[in-house]
C-alpha cells in the first residue's frame, strides 16, 4: 500500500511510496522541482509539496484508522 498521497490544484491523484521528490520526478519527466510551503497559524513555514510542471503538488500522509 502506499504511504503518501499528492493532489494538485486540479485534483489529479498521485500515489507515492517512500521518496516523493524522486517519485514525483519520475512520474512527471521532469527536472524542474521547487519546494511548496505553507505558514502556519504559530508563524513558522512548512514545507506542504513541490511544484512540478507548473503543478501545486501537496502531500498527505496516509495511515490507518485503527492501530493496535
């Protein structure tokens, strides 16, 4: 099963392993990759997904409901 789950802005669905950057590279054919952030409500930045392509890729750790 996969571990992370990127949207982009027009709701596109990639399922992504372990290493996001390299996967998402693979899956776009592209080398042009900048870092997304995001501030918080503290006031500190947080690195949210890439933008790749032209696209605002953010990332979402996917886990179980229920662990025993």
């Amino acid at each position: 099963m996969f571990q992370i789950l990127g949207i982009d802005q027009y709701g596109q669905t990639y399922k992504i392993n372990k290493y996001p950057r390299k996967e998402l590279i693979e899956l776009l054919c592209s080398n042009n990759v900048s870092k997304m952030y995001c501030n918080t409500k503290k006031g500190e930045t947080k690195h949210i997904g890439y933008i790749i392509n032209n696209l605002w890729i953010t990332l979402h750790n996917i886990s179980q409901w229920n662990k025993q």
